[in-house]
C-alpha cells in the first residue's frame, strides 16, 4: 500500500473499490471495503492540510472509533478522559459478512 501512496508502485497492482467514505472533521477518513468474499478492511487516514500523513489498515476486524475529550485538572499535567463525553463516531458495516465472527478493536481517537 505504501508504494500506491507514495508512488513507487503502479496503481494497477491494487484494486481500491471502497463501500463507504466517511470523513471524521477535517483531519481524519475512514474508507471501508472488500476484496471478494473472504476479506473486510477498514482504512483510517489521517490528513493535514488535505494530503495523507498516517495510515492505518484494519483486516477481518470489527472497528469501532471513539471520540475522548481531555479534560485540563489541576495538579495532573496530562488532563483526564472525562467519560461521559465518549461518543462512537464511526462503526464497522460490513453487511456482506454480518454472519462471521470477526475480531473487535476500539480506536480511540
């Protein structure tokens, strides 16, 4: 995949054929699909300034992303997770493997 991004590697050796595009604000994609029957893979990429500077690829997993908000507190130099604010931003579709049991993964944006 880095060869696509980077442009080392021809485009044609990679068939990208997403079900499903979701932006999370303006630093953040989720790109979701499939690669015949057997294969489910989430895409997350993180993006500055339009261009793509991180990339996550997720394989057979259910994914969910979560928003944490942190919290300054006095005395604690590295804020705290306040819990009532989590919300799922985003969640895995793959309607096509609804029966299969696939791993779960909670990424903590």
């Amino acid at each position: 995949m880095m060869g696509i991004l980077t442009g080392e590697a021809p485009h044609t050796k990679f068939k990208f054929e997403p079900r499903s595009i979701t932006a999370i604000g303006d630093e953040m994609v989720i790109v979701e699909g499939y690669e015949g029957a057997n294969v489910y893979w989430v895409h997350v990429w993180a993006l500055k300034d339009g261009l793509i500077t991180r990339f996550r690829e997720y394989f057979n997993t259910w994914l969910t992303v979560k928003e944490l908000r942190v919290r300054p507190v006095v005395g604690w130099p590295l804020g705290r997770v306040e819990k009532e604010k989590r919300s799922t931003v985003w969640r895995s579709q793959p309607r096509d493997l609804f029966r299969r049991s696939l791993p779960g993964l909670m990424l903590a944006i």
